[in-house]
C-alpha cells in the first residue's frame, strides 16, 4: 500500500515537461503578485522559444498562461486606467467602484493562478475559464 | 465512526450551531439600529457585545467537537477521560449561559461590580468583556481540556495531524492567560490584549483549522504523506509570518515607529498560508477519484480555503499596510475584514468538519435530501456573507474618503447618513444569511437516520 504511493508521487515529478508547466504557472502568479512586467516579460520569452503548441502538459500551461497574463493585463491596468481617466477624482463614488474592481478582478486572476498551479505540480492540464484559450 | 468517545463531539456541535444562530440574531439587531429602526429592549452596545462574545465561544465549541472527534481516531484510542470530557462540556455550556444572561439583563457596569472587577481589573476591553471569574473558568475549561487530549495523544498513536490540534490547544490556552493582564497604562494594556487577540486568530487558530483542513482532505483523498507534507509548509508559512504580523495592531496606539515596518513587512506575507491552502486542496484533492459521496463535504472543504484567502488574505492585505491603515484604521473597512475573515476561516471549517462528522455520529444514510438542503445553505451563506462585506468595503471605502481625507467637517453622524443605502444593503444580506442558516439547521431534521 505504501509501496504503491510511493511510486505514484515518483511518477508525478517524473511527467518530463511538468517543469516547464510549473514555471509557466508560477511566472503568471509572479507577474500578478510580485514583479509585475518583468514576469510576463520572461513569460514571452518562454511561450516564443518553446513548443508551445504541442499536446503536452506544458505546452497547454504556456499557452493558458500566456493568453490569461494578457487578458489580466487588459482588466487590471487598461480598465482601471479608462475608469480613473474617464471619472471624477474628487467623487468617493469613483473610489467606491474602482477599488472593489480591482481587489475582486485581481484576486479572481490570483485564485486562478493558483488552481492552475496545482495543477501544473499534480502533472496535470489545467483550463483558465473564459481568459484562456479553449484549446 | 471507530472510537465511542468521538461521540463526545455531538453535543459541542449543537451547540455550536445553536450559538451561532443567536450570534446572527444579535447581528442583524444591530444592523437594524445602523439603519435606524429602534430595535426593543437590547441596546446597541449590549448587541455588540453578546455578537462578538458569542462568536469566539460557538467557535470555541466547534473546535472542541472538532478535535474530540479527531484526536481519539487520530491517535488510536478512546479518550483518555472521556467521562469527564462530558461534564466539561456541560460545565463550558453553562458558563455561557450563565454570561449570556448576565450581559442581557444587566448594565455592564453592574456586572463589573458584583463581579468584583475592582480586585482585579479585566472587564471593558473589546473582545475581553467577560467577568473574571468567567475567564478564570474559561481557562480552567481550556487546561482540562488540553490536558484530556495530551493525555490521550500521548497514549497513543502520534501523528502529525493530532501533535499540531495539540500545539493548537496548548497554545491558545497559553496565551489566554493575558486576558488576565491590564494595566492602567492604555497602551500597555493594548499592547497585551493584541497578544491573545492576534495570536489566537493569526495564530494557534490558524494552526488548528489547517490541522482540521488537513484531516478532511486525508478523509476525502485517503493519502496521508502528501496531506502531511503540504501541513509542515503551511504550519511553516503560518508561523514564521503571524507572529510579527502582530505590528499591524500597533501602528496607532502609541508604540514605536518601527512597529509600522515590521507589521507590514510581515503582514504582507500573511497572506501566504492561504496561498497555500487553496494551492494545497486544489493540487490534492483529484474529484474523479474521490472517495467519498458526501458533496456537500467537499464543497465545504474546497471553498473554506478559496474564500479564507479572500476573507483573510486579500481583506487582510488591503488594510494592512501602514501607509492604508493610517487612513482604514477602525473603520468600516475593519469590519467588512471582520466579518468575512471569521466567516470564511473558521465558520467555515467548523461547518466542514460538522459537514464530514455529523452523519457519522448521527449515523444517517447517504441522504440525497439533507445533503441538498446542506449545499443551498452553504450557496446562500457564503454568497450573502461576501456580499455584505462586499457593501461594507464600499460604505469604508466612502468612510475613509469623507471622513479622512477630505477638509469637509461633517459630524460623524452625518457621515454615517450618507452611507444609509449601504447599510440597507447589509442589512439586506444579514437578513438572506439567516436564512441560509434557517436551511442549515433545516438540513438536520430533513436527514434520513439508518434504523439499526
Ligand atoms: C485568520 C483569519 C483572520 C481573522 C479571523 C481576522 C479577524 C480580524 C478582526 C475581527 C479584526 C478587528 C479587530 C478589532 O476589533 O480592531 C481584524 C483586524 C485586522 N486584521 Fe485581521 N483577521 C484575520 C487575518 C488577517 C490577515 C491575514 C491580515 C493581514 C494580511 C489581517 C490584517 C488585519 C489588520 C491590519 C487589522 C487592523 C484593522 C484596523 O486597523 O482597524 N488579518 N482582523
Ligand atoms: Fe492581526
């Protein structure tokens, strides 16, 4: 019994392309939370010189990745930068809706960002709902 | 079920759940009160102080019915005083009784005397309200009570599920000791009182409740060296991060300047154990080969971390920095932080753990009926609870910028009328929440029980 979990969890890290499903996964999270840019920048880099077209864990996860860091670009700092130009700064009712925005919308691309980390370390395909490419 | 004093565990559960509704019952009194219609006989202080006390005590018994059910199957054995678990309980019910009446019927200040709080002052802090002679049983109820499980852990079986409800137990009561401390000095007393407050709820509680997430997620998945690897990080994170955490208490109440670096540098990462947690039962818990049918379970048990990592974590952060608290302090904004950290941690770990060990004890069959009316509540519970915090980070946010950071000066009074039509709104979602417990009570009575 735990001789057979034992190799389970082997044959989790020995998936060969889990590495790159994680990094993938991670540089996502890093570019929501930590080095916002710089992340995504590295990201690019990965999604253009690896495969990332194959049917493999990590090929969906630098695709997925990929699309949801742009999308998440588009909500976090193109909306909110429509919204603060287009409102009256001197309104707390400007304030009132744009800084619930941001919490629920970044905090909603985080906890995605984490499923799909769980999955990339489980060795398995994950699928950022409506943000990240169906395929 | 393997072990007859798991059984232990119902009454606590009963009571917990009954605690909790008239918790909501005082709530939604004071809600009422925001929005001014005058509610009869219970004043607004008096509703605020049954709300919170009632709050850390039905958790206190959803913990207690918690880990007598854990730590006998846990360590391998029956309890080691199980006759005397019992009477703890009775004892630990009456107390609260006895101090539920008190607060309802008398004025405060009449409690503190014939109390006799004057020999030894404890009374009137936040949290603290209770008499001392109803802490000094609180605590006596919390050493029997961690001295029972070491006592069992000890004869038996030690796992790093039970060694960590341990860690947990004893902690909590070894802080609970500076309940006992104050000092005439406010800031003094503040800083003490922040010692039990924090450390119980960013500390030995969090402990606990992983333990417990631990022990659902080993039941649902049946792999125990993985649940336990994930533990040690998350118990990692926990305390390396809380414990200084605690600066995100003193920026204002007279300490030091560097208190507002080190809370916030730490703060920032507090976070972090409930990054882990979601990371840890979405990486674990595999839904095509669970084991177990009971959905409303692992409903419970993967959204508890989801919405701790909103409720505590992303809450948490957004008012935790100093710069921000220097401007949210004691605010709305606290409150919203409040109300949906409590809720989503530990409300909803006691209801997962009441979710896996209620049919156990009660020993139904796998009804399809309660388990319906079980996941409605918990749609109904949780969606209304983020909704009223969500109403009342917008009623801060409007606080703030009114309040704080303009040249207007309106009177408080003032202030608070213009935010009416958010207080509605959470009133509105109290109001729904109850009704989401109305159905979780109902889920009970609806449940087939297997005739024997
Ligand atoms: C673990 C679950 C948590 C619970 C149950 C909880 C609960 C509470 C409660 C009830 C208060 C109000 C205290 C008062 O009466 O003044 C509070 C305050 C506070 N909490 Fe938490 N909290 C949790 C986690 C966190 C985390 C992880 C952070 C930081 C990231 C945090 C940051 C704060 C701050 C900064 C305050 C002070 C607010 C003010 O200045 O008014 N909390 N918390
Ligand atoms: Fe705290």
């Amino acid at each position: 019994m735990n001789q057979d979990k034992v190799t389970i969890n082997r044959s989790v890290s020995e998936i060969p392309d889990r590495k790159m499903a994680i990094i993938a996964e991670s540089l996502y999270l890093l570019n929501l939370l930590i080095i916002p840019g710089l992340a995504f920048f590295i990201l690019i880099w990965l999604f253009a010189k690896y495969d990332n077209a194959t049917t493999m864990i990590s090929g969906c996860h630098l695709r997925q990745a990929f699309s949801a860091s742009i999308w998440a670009g588009l909500l976090l700092v193109l909306v909110t930068w429509v919204m603060l130009s287009t409102m009256n700064h001197d309104s707390p009712y400007t304030w009132m809706i744009v800084i619930p925005y941001f919490v629920i919308c970044h905090s909603v691309l985080v906890l995605l960002g984490i499923m799909g980390l769980a999955k990339a370390l489980a060795g398995k395909k994950f699928h950022y709902p409506i943000i990240g490419p169906s395929s | 079920m393997l072990y007859s004093s798991q059984r232990i565990a119902k009454p606590y559960f009963i009571a917990a759940i009954t605690l909790f509704t008239i918790q909501v019952l005082f709530g939604l009194s004071m809600g009422m009160q925001y929005v001014e219609i005058s509610i009869p006989l219970i004043s607004f202080d008096t509703a605020r102080l049954i709300h919170i006390s009632l709050l850390i005590i039905w958790i206190l018994f959803g913990f207690m019915g918690a880990i007598h059910y854990i730590i006998p199957e846990e360590s391998e054995r029956e309890l080691y005083y199980p006759k005397q678990a019992i009477q703890l309980f009775w004892i630990f019910l009456s107390l609260v009784i006895v101090t539920f009446f008190a607060y309802l019927l008398l004025p405060y200040a009449t409690l503190a005397k014939i109390t006799g709080n004057q020999f030894f002052p404890t009374m009137g802090r936040e949290y603290l309200e209770q008499p001392t002679i109803i802490k000094l049983g609180i605590f006596a109820i919390l050493c029997a009570f961690t001295y029972n499980m070491t006592m069992t852990v000890l004869h038996g079986r030690k796992t790093v599920i039970n060694l960590l409800l341990l860690t947990g137990i004893a902690g909590s009561t070894i802080v609970f000791i500076f309940a006992f401390y104050n000092s005439s000095n406010l800031v003094i007393a503040k800083y003490y009182k922040w010692w039990l407050i924090h450390f119980w709820l960013e500390g030995t509680w969090e402990l606990i409740m992983e333990a417990i997430l631990a022990y659902i997620i080993f039941k649902i998945t049946g792999d125990r060296e993985i649940v336990e690897k994930w533990l040690y990080v998350m118990v990692a994170v926990t305390l390396t991060t809380s414990i200084l955490g605690i600066g995100h208490h003193y920026y204002w109440i007279g300490m030091p300047e560097y208190w507002q670096w080190i809370g916030t540098i730490f703060s920032i990462f507090e976070m972090l154990p409930f990054f882990f947690m979601v990371l840890f039962v979405f990486n674990v818990v595999n839904c095509t080969k669970c084991r177990s049918s009971n959905r409303a379970l692992k409903l419970w048990a993967l959204s508890t971390p989801i919405m701790a990592f909103l409720g505590a974590g992303v809450l948490g952060f957004l008012h935790t920095l100093a710069p921000v608290n220097y401007y949210s302090h004691g605010t709305q904004i606290t409150s919203a932080h409040g109300h949906l950290a409590f809720y989503s941690t530990y409300v909803m770990i006691v209801l997962t753990m009441i979710s896996y060990a209620m049919p156990l004890l009660r020993n139904t069959v796998t009804d399809k009926i309660g388990q319906r009316f079980e996941i409605l509540a918990f749609w109904i519970m949780t969606i209304s609870m983020f909704c009223m915090a969500l109403f009342t980070v917008i009623a801060g946010i409007m606080q703030v910028y009114i309040q704080r950071t303009t040249d207007i000066n309106l009177p408080f009074i003032e202030i608070q009328n213009s935010m009416n039509i958010l207080y509605w709104l959470r009133e509105i979602s109290g109001i729904i929440f109850m009704f989401g417990v109305i159905i979780y009570i109902i889920s009970f009575f609806v449940a087939e029980i297997k005739k024997t």
